[in-house]
C-alpha cells in the first residue's frame, strides 16, 4: 500500500486505483524523486501541478510537505475519484484545501487554464501507451503555463527514449529506478538573456578588482 512519507500527514496510507489500468509510482522512487527536489528547494509554496495523477499520490505528497496550491488532472472515473479521497485526506490535515481535483483530459485542462495560469512544479506520468509524439505535444502545451524558474518531472519507462522536449524546455536531469526513468527539464534561457548574464558578471568582475 502506498503512503504519504513525509510533511504534515507523513506515514498516512493512501487509496489505491482498482485494477491494472494505472501505474503508481513505487514509495521507493517517490522517496528518490522528493529528496531530489527538496534538494531543489521548490516544494514550498509551490503551485504544482499533477497531471495524468492516478491516484493522486505526488501531488498530494507535495500538498503535505508545503506546496501552495495542488491541482490534479485524471480523467478516468475510478482514478479521479481515489484521486478525490485521498485529497481530502490532505486538505484535512493541513487544515485548509491545498490540493483541487479536476476530472478531465490533460490536454483539454491545458488548453482550458487561462493565460495567466502558471505552476512552479510539475509531475507527468503518462501511460505508457501515450506515444512521443502525443507526449511531445502535451509538454507544448504545459510550456505557455509554467514559472521562469519552474521544474518538470516526466515518468516514464526505463525503456522509453527521452521525451522530445520542446524548444522552450530543456532536460538538465536524468535517474534510473529499475523499471522507472525521471526526466527532470526546466524552461530554457533565451540565448540573449545568458549573454547579458555573462555580461553583467564581467561587469561585477571588473568592479571588485
């Protein structure tokens, strides 16, 4: 059974999706994955956004460690609905509703998020049968409504190739658990912006000479 591991409802046990239609993510590469981005710093008061959720289980993990606000995107009954109950677990113990279900398609909540819409941490774990192209296209999508500094955690098998990211997106991260492969990227820096860095740390450089 999977549980939340750490934060305000740390050991509490999660619903599980029926069936074999969902894969959840293993608690062994949640831990991985979430010591990672601890080391990252993003969780608290992050927007985060979990799409194709399952059961719901990375979003409401980052819903108990801090996060502002958890949006989670299933589109199937059964898995929207333990996605549901295990959110209200969360907004129970927090005390107030940090995380909101959506039942609806990704690429439909994408296009449907309005333009000032935007998320600092995103989880994406795809069904397998979702080929590049279609996960190509979702990232696109995803692209227009994230943060400057934000991060993106794709799951995937580890017999996947890596996602073709869009322009905008960058890969700057990859771990192999077993069967699991996390792809993390973050939106690119335009090339202009990196050479005015560069500029203003010369500058800096100088001056402290």
């Amino acid at each position: 059974m999977s549980r939340i591991i750490a934060g305000a409802a740390g050991g509490t046990p999660l619903a599980s999706v029926p069936g074999s239609l969902t894969r959840p993510t293993t608690d062994r590469v949640k831990e991985a994955l979430f010591s990672r981005l601890d080391a990252f710093d993003v969780i608290s008061g992050a927007r985060v956004l979990d799409l194709y959720a399952g059961s719901g289980s990375l979003g409401v993990e980052s819903g108990s460690r801090g996060a502002g606000t958890v949006d989670l995107v299933e589109f199937d009954a059964k898995a929207s609905g333990v996605c549901q109950r295990n959110a209200d677990l969360v907004n129970g113990v927090v005390g107030r509703k940090v995380v909101t279900v959506h039942r609806s398609k990704v690429e439909s909540f994408l296009e449907r998020a309005s333009l000032d819409a935007s998320w600092d941490l995103v989880f994406m774990d795809p069904p397998y049968p979702l080929d590049e192209p279609a996960l190509s296209a979702v990232l696109a999508k995803l692209n227009a409504h994230l943060a400057p500094a934000a991060v993106v955690v794709v799951e995937r098998s580890s017999r996947s190739p890596e996602p073709a990211w869009p322009e905008a997106l960058e890969r700057f991260a990859e771990k192999k658990y077993g069967e699991t492969r996390l792809w993390f990227a973050e939106p690119s820096v335009p090339d202009a912006v990196q050479a005015d860095e560069a500029v203003d740390e010369q500058a800096e450089a100088a001056g402290s000479n």
